[in-house]
C-alpha cells in the first residue's frame, strides 16, 4: 500500500509525463509504469473501447462510468464473465472508467497477485490519476481530429488549386479535339487527377448512343511507366504542363481506337456507362464488391461486368474482368448530360476512393460546360462553312448564268458566219481535184471550222444548265460505265485497281451527268501519266454528324500538280495542256455541285493527285436540278 509519500511522487512524476513533448503512446506508457510502481501491480493495461465487450466484467464501469474494486478475486461472481476475460481475474484488481462525462475512452485495470484492500486515499489517487489518464486521451484525440480536419483542408485547397488551374487550361482554346485532349490529360496527369487512364463518352442526340470520343492512358505498364517518369520531369503548375503536351498520334494509342469503337444505345439501362447518364450520378465499381453485387451491375445488352455476359468495361477495357476496378462520372453541359467520363488505374492498381469521385465530379462539371461550348461552336463553323458554299454556289450560278447569255450572244454571231464558211469550203473542196494542191487548203478550212464548232459546243455545254433527271443511282455501277468508255485502259499499260466496299449508299443525280463527271477524271488521271502508272477507284460509306455519304476516290500515280496550278484547276480555259480546252475539271466542278455534292483535291507533288468525291446519300425523294 502506497504511503503518502508514494502517493505524492506519483502525481509528481504524472504531471511531469503528461506535461512533456512526447508521444502520446509514450506518455501513457510511462503513466502506466509509474502507477504499476507504486502499487506494486501484477498488471497495469490501459484497455481502448474496441478492447471490452460491454456485456462482460467490464459492463458497469462501461455502461454506469464507475470504478470496480475487487478484493477478494475468489469469492467475486463469475456468471458474467466472458469466456476471453478469465484473464483479468486476479486475487484482487480495480476497474477504473476513463471517462469526462461526454467521452469514454476506454478502462485503467489494476491487477494484484493476492487479495489486498483499497483505502479511501488509494481510491482517490487512482480516480485522479485515470481523469488524467482521460483528458491526456480526449486531447490526442481533439489533436488527432484537429490534424485530419488541417489535412482535409489542405486537400481541399490543393484540389481547388488544381481546379482552377485545369479549369484555366480549358479556356484558352474552343477547338474541341484540343479541349478534350487536355481534359483527359488533366485527368491521368501527376499534378492532376492522377487516374492512369480516362475515357471519354458523348452522347449522340440523334441516335440516343454513347459514343466513344476520345481516351488517354498508356497501351502497357512499360509505355505507363515512361510516361510517368517523363511528367515527373516536367516542372511548372498543370496549366503549363498540360498546355505544352503535344497530343499523340491517334493511329498509336490503341486504347483510343478501341474507345472510339464503342457505341453504347442509352436503353442499355444495365450498362454503367448508361446508367450514369440515366440516373445522372457517379458510379464506383471496386474490386472488393462481392460476386452478387457485381451481377447485379450487368447489362444483358452486352455491357456488363459479370464475366460470363460480357462487356464493354469488364472485358474490352481490362485485362481480368473480375479484377477490373474502375468508376464513371457524369459529364455536364449546361443543365444536362452530355456524357460520361470512366477512369480506372489499371496500371499501378491503386483503389479509387471515393473523395477522388468528388474530385473528379467537380472538374468534370467545368469540363463540361467547356466541351459543349466548343461543340456549340464546331457546329457554328460547320453551319458557316456550308453557308458560305451557298454562297459561293450562288455566285457561281449568277456568273453562269451571266456567262450563258454572253455565250448565246457570241455563239449566234459566230455560228452564222462559220456555217457559211464551212458549207462553201465543204463544196469548194468538192469542186477541186484530188491532186491539186489547193485541195489541201479547203481541207484545212474544213478541220478548223469543225474545231471552232466543238469548242462552241463545249463551251454551251459549261455554261448551260441542262435538263437534270434525278433519281437513286448506284454508284459503282455508274463508275464500271464510265470506265467501258474509256479505250486507254484496253491498252494494259494502266494498272487498274478497284475498292468497292459494301454498304455504300445510293446517291441522288442524273445518270449522264455523273457518267461524264467521272469520264472526265478518269481521261484527267490516265493523261497525266501518260498512259503508263496505275489508276486507283475506291467508294466507300462515310458519315459526318449523323448524315451518310458515299465516297469516290480516283487516284493516279503521275507527276502532281504544281502549286501554282493547283489553285486554278476548276477554272474555266485554264490549261497547262495545248490541246485541252480548259474545261474537262471546271465542268467536273459543275456537275458535283450541282449534285450538292463537293470535291477535294489531295496534290503529292511526283506521286500523284487523288480527286475525292463526296456525294449525300438518297433520301428516297426525286431533287431538281441544283436543289432546287
């Protein structure tokens, strides 16, 4: 039994220990030891709440916050005791509560080796030792919510940081393939989001897809690993670093092919990628779901992440299926959804938390409003640039039909004379013996007087309009009719190779006209290899926001077009041919805009040149000449 002097040199040594810059653990440690000390205990523990089952020894000093003195171990009632807690019954111990009224922190237990009896001044001591014992564990742990509050901030300002950095990256440009380049790369960035891969979806309005967009993220571990060791080169805030990123090739990334294969119905309401948008909230699929958790997450569609159904995720996106951690936040337009964003750490495996869904929720909400801006705007441009060849079609119309009564004006004075000429050359040259030389002037007269007369004609041809009739034509067909008509393929000199894919659309024109569009580039190609190379033909389907065409390409294998030439090839009389006339390309021009089609020049100067043609597909409905 402690005497008073103990008793003095035990608070003394606590007040020193709890006052010290130490460890908590330390100073509980040394609190602990003091008291074993000077109650010469068997046994001293400090006994944490997730220590005591509060059904046991230990339940009126949890429940009732009393102390528990037992003196005599031998005749205490051991009906309540546990099955674990035959190891705290000494001859004689004490429970002590370390409690301020408002917390329980846990319990001080004294054991002794035999009986013993507690006086007043010894329980005294022990219940303003364990009070201390109680405010030195409130502090560590007001100190220890203290700090996690301080870390919670400080994330939260670097998050916000972050933000407003990626946020500014964003804005300094409206191209939208740039945007969404630097979003994902924001995304899987180091002093970014931090994710190793992130994938775009959109959602096509008009089919009520979504469609794959865009991904970034490494092909391998090794590729992942170069990438990142390149960025942690990189210095300076993520707005400088994502704005000096050079954008990959996309032909490389074969994660970015595979996405962009990806086309998901929205009434695929199983799929999490539809979900997302449907139910318009993130979703975090981890690793440690169960299996009936992870099948009730699975699309029948054929998006789902149970193995044995098959998805796009689970299966097309990962290397194990069972083992494919991934999540998917809405993407936000103004007051809508226009997409979704899946991330995953496919690489490094670390887990996705769920404060890195808030954190990527937020920037994907101000990515959002930037990525619909930027399709708002593509959808300006396209909208200006087809009013512009409107235009141009209508000032192109003005000046034909300006140059077509200037013909007809021309023509009928020219056309008079000439007849006369020629019919009194046609029977001058009758009148004249074969051997005299003068026969060979009326000759001459007669030749010159026909070209004269083709070049009228040619020229009437340009510059009217000539009844249209159209309908649904075949395209391939028309080719193979426009390619009969041509004598230099029979020589063999010319190579021909065709690539007619399947599935390409009906068009909307006049059969002769497209026959004679053709015939004029096909003759165009074979004469600018003279006669000699090989001649390439390849339609194919092609779609541009929502609409279907059908392609044409005719490439040939000559010289080139000079650069200086090249601007002036669909004017009319322009000619670096002596014997052409300048209009062969000017009424190809003609004829595909008046088709509301449009034609492209891909110059390689000394390879060759292809001419690509783009007409829009049928639409089950005779069209007028020129749309109207």
């Amino acid at each position: 039994m402690p005497g008073q002097s103990h008793a003095y040199e035990l608070l003394k040594r606590f007040l020193r220990i709890s006052t010290a810059s130490l460890p908590t653990a330390v100073r509980l440690e040394q609190t602990l030891q003091a008291i074993s000390e000077t109650f010469q205990s068997a046994q001293c523990l400090l006994l944490r709440p997730d220590q005591i089952d509060r059904n046991g020894l230990f339940s009126p000093v949890v429940l009732e916050k009393r102390a528990l003195w037992i003196e005599d171990g031998v005749s205490f009632g051991k009906e309540r005791i546990l099955l674990d807690e035959e190891r705290f019954l000494f001859p004689a111990f004490a429970c002590l509560p370390l409690s301020d009224g408002d917390s329980f922190q846990g319990v001080l237990y004294l054991s002794f080796s035999e009986p013993r009896n507690f006086s007043s001044e010894e329980i005294d001591l022990l219940l303003l030792v364990a009070k201390g014992i109680g405010e030195i564990l409130r502090n560590a742990a007001f100190h220890s919510e203290a700090e996690q509050t301080i870390s919670k901030l400080s994330t939260l300002h670097n998050q916000l940081s972050t933000l407003y950095e990626l946020n500014k990256t964003l804005l300094t440009t409206v191209r939208l393939e740039r945007i969404l380049q630097m979003t994902l790369t924001a995304i899987t960035i180091g002093e970014g989001l931090r994710f190793n891969r992130a994938m775009l979806f959109i959602i096509d309005e008009e089919t009520r897809a979504l469609k794959g967009t865009m991904a970034v993220g490494p092909n391998d571990v090794e590729e992942a690993g170069r990438i990142w060791e390149a960025l942690s080169q990189k210095k300076g805030a993520p707005s400088e670093v994502i704005a000096h990123l050079e954008p990959p090739p996309e032909d490389t990334s074969q994660l970015n092919i595979l996405v962009k294969s990806i086309k998901i119905p929205l009434e695929q309401n199983q799929c999490i990628l539809a979900r997302t948008v449907l139910e318009q909230r993130p979703f975090n699929i981890r690793v440690s779901q169960s299996k009936e958790e992870r099948f009730q997450n699975r699309c029948e569609g054929g998006c789902s992440l149970h193995p044995k159904i098959g998805c796009y995720e689970g299966q097309l996106l990962s290397r194990d299926p069972m083992s494919y951690a991934f999540a998917t936040v809405p993407l936000w337009g103004k007051g809508r959804v226009i997409g979704v964003i899946l991330v995953d750490n496919l690489f490094n495996q670390n887990p996705i938390e769920d404060e890195d869904i808030q954190f990527l929720s937020m920037f994907a909400n101000k990515a959002g409003l930037a990525i619909e801006n930027a399709l708002l705007y593509r959808n300006l441009e396209e909208v200006h640039q087809e009013l512009q060849k409107a235009q141009a079609l209508i000032v192109h119309q003005e000046k034909m039909a300006a140059l077509g009564e200037l013909s007809n004006t021309i023509a009928h004075e020219i056309k008079n004379p000439l007849t006369t000429i020629g019919g009194f050359a046609r029977r001058l040259n009758r009148t004249i013996p074969a051997e005299s030389p003068e026969k060979r002037y009326t000759q001459t007269i007669i030749q010159e007087v026909d070209r004269v007369e083709n070049v009228l004609n040619h020229f009437n041809h340009y510059t009217h309009e000539d009844s249209m009739t159209f309908d649904s034509q075949d395209l391939p067909q028309v080719l193979e009719e426009s390619l009969s008509s041509i004598p230099d393929l029979s020589t063999g000199k010319i190579q021909l190779v065709k690539e007619y894919s399947e599935g390409v659309p009906k068009v909307s024109g006049d059969p002769q006209q497209l026959k004679q569009a053709f015939y004029n580039l096909i003759k165009n190609a074979c004469e600018s290899m003279d006669q000699e190379g090989t001649l390439l033909i390849r339609i194919y389907p092609f779609s541009k926001n929502g609409a279907s065409y059908a392609r044409v390409e005719i490439k040939d294998t000559g010289k080139g077009i000079t650069p200086e030439n090249l601007t002036n090839i669909f004017n009319p009389f322009y000619s670096t041919k002596e014997s052409s006339l300048g209009l062969g390309l000017p009424i190809v021009h003609k004829i595909v805009t008046s088709h509301q089609g449009q034609i492209e020049v891909d110059n390689r100067l000394g390879e060759g040149v292809t001419f690509i043609i783009t007409f829009p597909a049928f639409e089950g409905r005779k069209r007028r000449p020129n749309g109207i």
